[in-house]
C-alpha cells in the first residue's frame, strides 16, 4: 500500500515507524528516482534509531556508519556502481555485519546483497512523495 | 621527507613532502577517465584497484622526486573518513613500509588533510582563516584558528555540493564530472532565468536536497526540444543558486568567526562562478584540490607521530 506524503517531516515519520519494528541484521532496500526523498527516509529511521550524527548522503562516500541508541545503523549507497563484483562485495560485507543497514539504489546490487527485510519505493506525486513500504 | 598515502575514496595517491612543505612528487592514480566513459558510474568501487595500484604509485612518487625510502623520515596515512576496505589498503601498506623502515606512522584525517593543502609550497597559507571544504563527499565550513585546531561551523545536512553538481548534471542529460559540464554549459546561460530556491536552513548549515528536486521538476515540465533549449538556462540557474548558497554561508560563517581571509578547497573549488563570487578567497591549485596524497603529507607535519610499533594496531574509520 502506498501512503502519500506532503513533506520531508512526513517521510521521516513513516520512516521512524518503520525503525521501531527492525532488529540488528536487517536489511531494508530504498529505492526512488534523484530527489524522491531515499536520503530523507533513511534520516528518519536512523534519528528513530538513536542516530546523532548527521545522516548525509554516501553517494560519493559509498558507505556510513551511524551509532544508534542500541544498534550501529549502516548507509549504503549503490547509486555509482554497476553490478557489485566479489571484489565489491568484499569492500560491502562488513557495513552488513552487525547492523541495520540502509541501502540506496540497491538496484546494482540484486542478487548479490543479501535480502532485504523491508524494501521501500519512493516516487514523486505531484508535490509530495508516494512512498511503498513491502515486507520481503 | 615525508610520504604521503592516499586510498579513501576513488584515487589511489602518494607524495614526498620536506619538512618545509615543499612538493617533490604527488602522483594519483585517478579513475576520472573511466568515470567519463560509464557516465559517472566507477566499473569497480574496490578496494582491490587501490590494492594493485598502491606500490606502483609510492614507486613512481620516489621516482619522479629522485629518491628512496632511505629519504623518507616518517610515513604519513590517511585514516578516515572514507570507505573501510579502501582504506585499509592505504593503511597496510604504510604500516608494512614504516615497519619495514622502523619509521614513526602518521595517521591523518582527510579533512584535515584538506585544508593542509593550503600549507604546501610556494605560498603557504597562515593560519587563522575561515575554509569552505566542497567536494562530492563534503560540504563544510572550518575556523581553522591553528595548524592544528579547527572548529566545524557548519557542514551538509543532505547531499555534498559537488554531489549536487553532478546529480544536477545527470538530470540536464550531462557528462561527467558534472561539475565542470554545468559550468561550461552556465557560461551561455542566464542565471537568472529560473529561480531555483536556496534552502534556509538555521545556523550555518546547507542543504542541497531541494534544489535538487526543484530541477528535477523543472526539467520534468519541459519537452525534449525545449529541455535542449533551456538547458543552459537551467545549468546557469542551478549553478547559480549552488554558489549563491555556498557564498552566503561562507561570509557569514568568516563574519561570525572574525576571519577577514577565506580559503576554498575540494572539487567544487575549481568552479568558475564559486571563484568569482568569492574574488577575495585563497584557492589551492587545482590538482590540490580534489584528492590527494600531499595534502596528507602536510598535514602529517602538524600532526603527532605514534612511534615504531604501537602503530600496528591502528584501524580505519568510515566516520567519526
């Protein structure tokens, strides 16, 4: 089911109830064309989460590391890639350990990361966002 | 001497730095070519191509500056922030080199290894002064008061300004690096054609998410000819409200702080409107700008040493 947003505090909040039903080792996939929101979504689970660091973008840095309340969070972002190679996969595999990882545009990645428990959709509507939350 | 090793994010770099900042050889391997040719995506983000690259390039480094290990006083590394496993590489290579040696290892930030670069020969930048750090994995605005203190005035809150380029870029239909595509593409523009919203955002903070959107939806109402008509329109204004945002936060920070001298490094420094905006401010170079390993070098000179062998047990950090 889709559920409409008006702004980013809105995707934020769909978000943090999100983060209240993941344990260590999840995986949740967030996909959604530039500017749907992907970034804002994972803000809102890692503040949910007990996230104080600053939640950015890893476009270019490919990974984070947060440390949550009682959890370490990871942020992925696959949006520079092109399939992920065993040797990738190496370089990936530790963000996955002992934590709840984000991973944007997850696309590149199918097949390889391991599955998702959650997989969010975003997409424009009109102003606002349409945003998917599937349980896998 | 110092040498400098670089392997945090895509280029794999070294350098031999003196003491007085003086370069003697800075060679990076970039993968900027092969960015170009898959549109901005890298065929391998690995920590395997820093792997093959990093002892040709710490040999050519020594080469090209006529020298050899025997020349090197201590060893200078990158630390963090960055990608775990390519760090790593950097890393091992420099613990196995200094123990080798039995030199003293120098961790380094790369941030700080950033505005080092301003302390490189020929003309060396003084502290204090108020830096913009732009590039496409950061945006931050530093009181840097010493060569060794700084304090983080103001940082991203979303995407990193140069990640705002190319993104930017990616939507207009542009190559990469998208930075320098908008650029060439803004100078036959209006700036003023749209007029793309700056974030307001409390404190000296910035974001970049929404104007990123609002392109997004300008292109999106435009067809495929009027989107080739207006394109440098839309590179112009895009850019335009970038910098503006970018120079609007940079002198308020310097006001706040009380620097009367700006210093721009990172990527996003070598655009032209960034540069015009700011005529005042102290650029590095260019090829200091973006990532690499005399940077790392100079910071190394300011930074404490950890003696032969505690640093054995160093280990990377994506973030801090």
């Amino acid at each position: 089911m889709e559920t409409l947003t008006q702004s980013p505090e809105e995707t934020e909040a769909l978000a943090a109830d999100l983060a209240g039903r993941l344990a260590v080792g999840d995986v949740v996939t967030v996909s959604g064309e530039l500017g749907s929101g992907k970034t804002t979504f994972v803000r809102g689970a890692c503040v949910a989460l007990g996230v104080r660091e600053r939640v950015t973008s890893p476009t270019y840095t490919i990974g984070h590391r947060y440390h949550g309340r009682a959890v370490e969070v990871s942020h992925l972002d696959l949006y520079r890639f092109e399939g992920v190679s065993p040797a990738e996969w190496g370089d990936l595999e530790p963000y996955f350990e002992d934590a709840i990882a984000f991973v944007e545009w997850p696309e590149a990645g199918e097949g390889v990361l391991p599955s998702p428990r959650y997989a969010v959709r975003l997409r424009h509507a009109g102003d606002g966002r349409a945003v998917e939350i599937l349980e896998c | 001497m110092i040498l400098g090793i670089e392997t945090s994010c895509d280029e794999t770099a070294a350098a031999l730095v003196t003491e007085e900042g003086e370069i003697r050889a800075s060679v990076v391997a970039s993968q900027a070519e092969l960015h170009a040719r898959y549109g901005g995506v890298v065929p391998e983000v690995a920590s395997r191509r820093h792997l093959e690259l990093v002892t040709p390039v710490i040999r050519e480094t020594l080469g090209v500056a006529g020298a050899t290990l025997d020349d090197v006083d201590r060893i200078a590394v990158t630390q963090g922030p960055g990608l775990i496993g390519a760090l790593l590489v950097g890393l091992a290579a420099a613990k196995a080199l200094a123990w080798s040696r039995r030199l003293p290892l120098v961790p380094v930030d790369h941030l700080d290894g950033h505005v080092a670069s301003l302390y490189l020969q020929p003309e060396p930048l003084e502290p204090p002064f108020l830096c913009l750090l732009a590039s496409g994995g950061h945006t931050m605005l530093l009181d840097v008061r010493s060569h060794t203190e700084r304090e983080l005035l103001g940082t991203t809150l979303d995407d990193a300004a140069g990640e705002a380029f190319d993104k930017g870029a990616r939507l207009l239909g542009l190559g990469y690096p998208g930075g320098r595509e908008i650029d060439r593409l803004a100078q036959d523009g209006d700036p003023a054609a749209y007029a793309f919203p700056v974030a307001r955002v409390p404190g000296l903070d910035f974001s970049f998410s929404g104007l990123k959107t609002a392109l997004l939806y300008a292109v999106r109402d435009l067809g495929e000819e009027e989107l080739a008509e207006r394109r440098a329109d839309l590179a112009a204004s895009y850019q335009h409200a970038i910098v503006r945002a970018l120079v609007e936060r940079t002198q308020e920070a310097a006001r706040q702080a009380g620097r009367d001298r700006i210093a721009i490094v990172g990527g996003v420094a070598a655009n032209s409107e960034l540069r015009a905006s700011l005529p005042a401010a102290i650029a590095a170079p260019l090829s200091l700008c973006t990532d690499n390993a005399a940077m790392i070098a100079s910071a190394a000179r300011w930074t404490e040493p950890v003696a032969y062998p505690r640093y054995l047990a160093l280990d990377a950090y994506a973030s801090r």
